[in-house]
C-alpha cells in the first residue's frame, strides 16, 4: 500500500442502477485491486451491510427503490466512508444531510473517487488531492 494512505480498503460497495455505469464503477474499483460488490437498490445494500464486511461504498443518489439516504445514515452509523456519485443536483442531495465533499457529478472517473475514498480518515472528510 502506498505510504500516506489513511485507510485500507478492501471491499467496496457500489450501489447503481444503470448496468452501464455500474460496469464503469467495478471496473475502476477492481483495477486498483479492491473487491467489488453491486447492487441496484437500498434495500439489497442495506442487506449486503448486514452479511458482509464493507469497508466503503460508492453511492447514486437515486436508484430502483428511491433516495439512498437510509443508506447513507446506516454507514454513518457504522464508520464506514462513502461518496455519493449523481446527476441528481448537489444542492438537492446536501438538502439530504450529506456534506457537498462527498458528492460528485456524473459522469465521473471512478478512479479518482475511489483515490478520495481511500483517503478518507476516521472524520470521513475528503482530504484535498492535486
């Protein structure tokens, strides 16, 4: 692991609902070496956080079953850092409780979310990357 990286990652949930950019996420996420679980819905992620070991997630604001911000509050709860990745409005998702550092627009390079991501220190605050 590279020195200065504040948080092994190991498992990463992706929680998207178009197959295309849900495909774009995972193969991000998988060529930095991290396992990759998807789903298209809170109430499969929420399941997913109860039978396996996440260690971050990589959120859509909106998927099948609606907001994900029992999603998000679960994940608070639990330490576990997120970004929520969206072409819903930012203001519309921070209306929701989640700060505007963990919110990125689509399109979006997967890479760097994760790069943020994994950067992420006890706080969940994003550290500024150049």
């Amino acid at each position: 692991m590279p020195a200065g990286q504040a948080l092994a990652i190991d498992t990463i949930l992706i929680v998207e609902d178009d197959v295309f950019i849900s495909m774009d996420a995972a193969d991000a996420v998988a060529r930095a070496g991290v396992n990759v679980i998807t789903t298209e819905s809170v109430s499969d992620a929420l399941d997913i956080l109860e039978h396996e070991h996440i260690s971050g997630a990589i959120l859509d604001f909106q998927v099948r079953d609606g907001a994900v911000t029992p999603l998000v509050q679960r994940l608070l709860r639990q330490g576990i850092p997120f970004r929520i990745v969206s072409g819903s409005a930012i203001g519309v998702i921070e209306k929701n409780g989640i700060p505007k550092s963990l919110i990125a627009s689509k399109p979006a390079d997967y890479g760097k979310v994760l790069t943020a991501l994994m950067g992420d220190g006890p706080s969940g605050q994003m550290k500024g990357h150049h």
